[in-house]
C-alpha cells in the first residue's frame, strides 16, 4: 500500500482519554504495518478550553505509550518536524480562512448576514413544528446587488450543500448513504473569520495529504459534510474508517470522571504500556488467529489490518486488562522488570540502595509469576526492607492458635539454627526431610513460618525469601514470633 498517511487530532483540552488512545493506536500501527507516516496534529482552536498544560499532560501519555510521529509539532521537547506544518490547527488559521474564500470565490460557498435574532427566530419556529433546528436558506439566492448593500455588515460564511446524496465507502462500518437535504448550509466561517471545526479538519487533512482518516464513530454524522467540502476544495479524497467507542464495564460511554479514562491511571496503578496497548487494540480489532490475545508491539504490527477491525463497540473488561498485565510481566526479563519496581519500592520509602544489584535481581525474579501489577511488588516485598509491624489476624488463629502451634515454631526454631548452608536448595530439603520424619505435611511447616518472617499469609516462595532474607534476620524474626505466640497465650490463660 503506497503512501499511507495518517492522523491523530486530539485537541489539548485535557488528558489523553482511553478513547483517544485506541484511534491514535489503530492510526499508529496501520502507519507502522504499511510502512507509512503517522502525523500528529493538535487541534488547539478552543481557546477557552485548551491549555498548554493539557497538551503536555496529553504528550506524557503518547510517550508513556510509546506511540511516536513521523511529522507533528514542537510537543514534549520533541522540535517540529515534517513538510506540510505548522501542526496546530491554531496556526493554520489563515490557510482555512484563504480557503473559505477561495469556495466563496468559486460559488460553492456565500456570504450570509442573518442576525442572531433572526437565526434564533429559525430555531424557534423548528422547536414548534418539532423539527430539528435548521438554516432557512435567506441568503443562499442572493444577488449580488443584495450583498453589496450590505456593506461592512457582519457576515457568516456558508458552505452551499450540493443536491443529490453523499456515499462513503467506509472501511470498518461498510457503505454509508446520505441525502444531502438531511443538512442545511452549514457555516464554514464564523462572522469573526474563525474557522469552523469541518473546514479546518477538511483542510488541514487535505493540505497534509492524509491518505486515510481513521477516527471514532462519533464523526461519522459529520463524515458526510466532510466529503462534500473535500470535493468543493478539490482535495484527493481519503478513505475513511469510523471506529467504536470504548465502553466502560457497565456498557456506557467511558466518562472522563472515571478512574481509568485518563491513560495515565494505569500506569499510575502499575500497568505495563506493553498490556494497556496489547488490551486496548482488542477491543476494536480481532486476530486472524482464532483465540490469541497476547501480543508484542511488534506482534500487533505484523498482524495488523484493517480488515479485521470491528464495527461494534467493546465493553471494556478490568479482568482480562489485569491478566494480560500478568502475562506482559513475565515476559519481562527479571532484569527488566527490576528496573520497573525499583523505582516503585523507592517512592514507598524502601531504601533500595542499601541492597546489591543482583539481590534486587533476584529478589524481583521470586515475585515475577506472583504479581499482577508493578504496584503489587510492595505488599509482595515490603518485608526485605522492615521489620514486620504486625501479623494478619487471620492467619495467626490459623497457624500460630491452634493446638501444638507454639511448638511447631519451636521445632521450626531449632531446624533453622541448625542449618549452615543457608541456600534454597538446602532449606527445603531440610523441611521436606522434617515432614516426612513428623508425618506432617509440608505446609503446616512452611505457613507458619512465612507468617513470622513476613507477617503474611502469601507472597513469594517460602524458601526463596528464606535465602534473600539471610539466617540471621530469619532467626531474630523467629524469635519475635514465638515471643508473640507465648505472650497471647499467656493473656489466654
């Protein structure tokens, strides 16, 4: 497929939302499969409601992401960079105002003078003959005697909707039809030569040869205009997939108040952008192979099509986002992931330094298959770097208050103080060697003494911690312990 180009055209009005990120993801990868350019272009001409801070906030998630561009503007300490700038559709106001005129120029396009009242008073009589509100056409006949006399007179610039029917072979929501009569002469050009959003997308997406217009459905009531001004400009016309929201777990259109709308909350909470991409390109697009859910950035570039893209909106699933988190974390080497927990555990308070490169290393590996966020490597370790204030109530009535409690610890006490080699090897072949000699099972020797160890009932393998923790932390835990179990007996009795 030759010279694709493609868009994304978010404006900076807040964070970068889920819904935002699966068009720039779709846009990024039909770019990346074909071997295309992925333009970035800000759509920042609602002054009132955009800010610089937002198109930062908007940036940081496109980084975090890792979606890059081919051609865009100066955003995130990334310069400008492409042919067909500037790419903030704020500077381009004089291209769209040039080009307004030129359709003006050419018939296709006339000035309209109604007041507000008079449009006002349009609205009304459609509000009482419940119909939609629309233009009456006052101006759409007009002379040019009659626009002359106007003179400096406010005016709005209106595109003259041609008659007939607008059809889009659309590539994921197949052939649209519409009759052109469904829409009134919309303006183009606000009476303050503002441009309005159909014109400037319009031009800005011809001017920058885009090739192909992938964005949500929601566009799709505005796809038709777009196809007339496309073809009253002039411009190549490009083709066009509208694809589904993304729905929230309850069905409905995924708000900016909730937690998780906002891409950023997901890797605040410990998610791998390797996951989030993984999971947010299935919920618009399904895998020739029947079944497969896991896949690398670069997997999804290879299998990548249009084709198989989904007209249907998708309920978004926190359950499989979080097994796919798993399943991306251990694909991480342990070094990998290591350098994405340090971090974590430092911003809880652990002092990370104290430790060696390769204890971290290992400590990291013996959580891998255990965690299935970033964020759950503090319950899972937080042990390594303090003392254990307390133990879980539940589990201490399981393993430390029933019947023979106090002197399992003790034996437990004595096998430990009795091993030199203090290795994983070692230490469970020691317990297996204890439970087959008592004819009790393992696990009534292992439970109990993670509990004093770590002061939890879960968390990595009891012998892998056992050997990171060192004897004699394990022995003074020990001890804590069974103090701990002696004093509460003795408040019993």
């Amino acid at each position: 497929m030759a010279d694709v180009r493609v868009r994304i055209a978010p404006s900076p009005t807040g964070f970068l939302h889920i819904g935002t990120a699966k068009t720039a993801l779709f846009n990024w990868l039909f770019a990346r499969k074909y071997n295309g350019t992925f333009i970035l272009r800000l759509e920042d001409t609602d002054v009132e409601r955009s800010a610089e801070e937002y198109a930062q906030a908007m940036c940081e998630g496109f980084h975090w992401l890792g979606i890059d561009w081919d051609e865009g503007p100066e955003f995130g300490g990334v310069p400008e960079k492409g042919g067909y700038g500037p790419y903030r559709q704020s500077q381009r106001r004089e291209l769209h105002r040039q080009e307004a005129f030129r359709l003006l120029a050419e018939g296709k396009a006339y000035k309209c003078f109604c007041t507000k009242e008079e449009l006002e008073e349009m609205r009304e009589q459609a509000r009482q003959q419940k119909l939609p509100p629309r233009y009456n056409g006052t101006w759409r006949n007009a002379t040019p005697e009659q626009v002359a006399a106007m003179g400096d007179a406010p005016y709005a610039v209106r595109f003259k909707v041609p008659e007939g029917e607008t059809v889009i072979q659309d590539l994921v929501q197949g052939e649209v039809r519409t009759n052109n009569k469904e829409y009134d002469d919309f303006v183009i050009l606000k009476p303050n030569g503002d441009p309005i959003f159909h014109l400037a997308v319009v031009v800005d997406d011809g001017t920058m040869k885009i090739s192909h217009v992938i964005r949500g459905d929601d566009h799709l009531t505005n796809a038709a205009r777009h196809v007339m001004l496309f073809n009253a400009l002039g411009y190549d016309l490009p083709k066009f997939a509208h694809l589904p929201m993304v729905l929230d777990e309850a069905g409905k259109k995924f708000s900016k108040r909730l937690h998780g709308a906002n891409v950023l909350d997901w890797r605040d909470d410990g998610y791998l952008p390797e996951a989030l991409i993984n999971y947010v390109v299935l919920l618009g697009w399904t895998p020739e192979e029947e079944g497969r859910e896991l896949f690398t950035r670069d997997e999804l570039v290879e299998h990548f099509s249009v084709e198989r893209l989904g007209a249907s909106p998708a309920k978004f699933d926190l359950k499989k986002l979080q097994w796919l988190n798993g399943q991306h974390i251990r694909r991480l080497t342990a070094e990998q992931l290591r350098d994405r927990v340090v971090p974590i555990l430092e911003k809880a308070g652990f002092d990370t330094g104290a430790k060696s490169e390769a204890w971290l290393t290992k400590m990291t590996e013996i959580c891998q298959t255990k965690i299935p966020t970033l964020n759950d490597i503090v319950p899972y370790t937080d042990f390594f770097f303090a003392e254990p204030a307390e133990y879980e109530e539940k589990a201490v009535g399981k393993q430390w208050r029933k019947e023979g409690g106090l002197d399992r610890m003790r034996t437990i006490r004595g096998l430990l103080e009795g091993i030199t080699s203090w290795d994983h090897d070692t230490l469970k072949a020691a317990y297996e060697k204890l439970s087959e000699e008592s004819g009790v099972a393992l696990g009534q020797f292992v439970h109990p003494t993670r509990l004093a160890c770590t002061g939890k009932s879960v968390g990595p393998g009891l012998f892998e911690l056992l050997e990171l923790l060192g004897k004699d932390v394990c022995m003074k835990r020990m001890d804590k312990a069974i103090r701990f179990i002696e004093t509460t007996e003795e408040k019993a009795s």
